[in-house]
C-alpha cells in the first residue's frame, strides 16, 4: 500500500493550488483517504477527515469553505483543493488512508 501526495509550491496569498494523492496496492473506492498537515513544532491537524460515524467530510474550521476534497476513482487519485490561501496554510501536507502514510508535499504561502 502506497500513497504519494504532489502538488506543492510556492503560491501568493489569495492564490489556489490542488494537491494529488495517488494511491497503489489497493482499489481507492473502497477506501477512505484523509489530508493531514504538520508544521515544525505543531501538532499534527487533520484537514479533511471523514467522520467515523456518518462518514461525512469533516473540514478544518482553518480551511473551511476554501479547501476541498474530490476523488477520481479511476485514476486511484484524492485532490485537495486549495483556494484563497493563506500564509497560516504554510506547512507539509499528507494524505492517509488505513493506518498508512504518505510522503508529503510542501505548501508555502508567502508573497
């Protein structure tokens, strides 16, 4: 099982990025896929996470109604869409599924 987010860099303020996470070593639908960040010296935060009761996407109150998640089955690949970005964004993103991480990508937010 393997998952590898990409998609990273540096934007401005107010700019968008999508991150992608491709997943291999089992079929995506079947799975739920989860983005984390992690800062140096900051707890780890859960961005989109589905809840375990009604598994809805759960958002960050941070990135509320500027982040997004999509899947493409078919291409076994999870997006994250970011918009309106902040430099508070500014951190390594990761996505998980089942206990499983990938390598992250870096996001900066900086003008």
């Amino acid at each position: 099982v393997q998952l590898q987010a990409s998609g990273g860099g540096l934007v401005q303020p107010g700019g968008s990025l999508r991150l992608s996470c491709v997943v291999s070593g089992f079929t995506l639908r079947n799975y739920i896929i989860d983005w984390f960040r992690e800062a140096p010296g900051k707890e780890r935060e859960g961005v989109s996470c589905r809840t375990t009761g009604d598994r809805r996407i759960k958002y960050a109150d941070a990135v509320e109604g500027r982040f997004t998640t999509s899947r493409d089955n078919a291409k076994n690949t999870v997006y994250l869409e970011m918009t309106y970005l902040r430099p508070e964004d500014t951190t390594v993103y990761y996505c998980t599924s089942s206990g499983n991480w990938g390598q992250g990508t870096q996001v900066t937010v900086s003008s």
